[in-house]
C-alpha cells in the first residue's frame, strides 16, 4: 500500500466486491487473514471471498476450525464450496 494512504480499517473491507484480473466481480470479502510482522503489528496476507451469502459464515468456513463432526462435515460441504481465498498482493477491491 503506498505510505501517502491511510490504512485500511477491517470495517472498510468487510463486504466489499472483490474483483479478478479482468475486472469481473468475483464475490465478497467474507474474512481477512493476518499475520503479525516482527514489529508485532497485524498484517494482512490474503481476503478470503465468498460468492455465496457471506453473512451466514460461523468460523466454520476455515479449514482448522474444530467442533462437532457433523458441523465440520456441513460447512466443508456448504460453506466453503463458494470460498475463494486471494493473497492480499492479487486482491483487487
């Protein structure tokens, strides 16, 4: 990002339409990964985009998420068919 922006807040991403290298919408921005640097301060590293209703996402959609089998079972079927995860470098709001 260059340093004359100011940063983007979380609120600011959420929701938005996520775009693919020929400009065509490709779903919403559901979830945002991060990593912390050697400073200690948060970092983005990829948005993880859905194409589906990114409200009904619970946690689930993430592949370490534990929990009753049968909900594990559902969300790898339901939730995270229409999951699309872009590093942050190729991430196109």
């Amino acid at each position: 990002m260059p340093a004359d922006r100011p940063p983007l807040r979380a609120g600011g991403i959420l929701g938005r339409p996520v775009h693919d290298h020929d400009g065509r919408v490709i779903g919403r921005v559901a979830d945002i990964e991060t990593r912390r640097d050697d400073a200690g301060r948060e970092r983005v590293t990829a948005l993880v985009v859905t194409a589906g209703r990114w409200g009904r996402l619970l946690g689930y959609e993430r592949r370490e998420a534990g929990g009753p089998w049968l909900l594990q079972q559902l969300a790898r079927v339901v939730l995270r068919r229409h999951l699309t995860r872009v590093p942050w470098p190729d991430v196109r709001l």
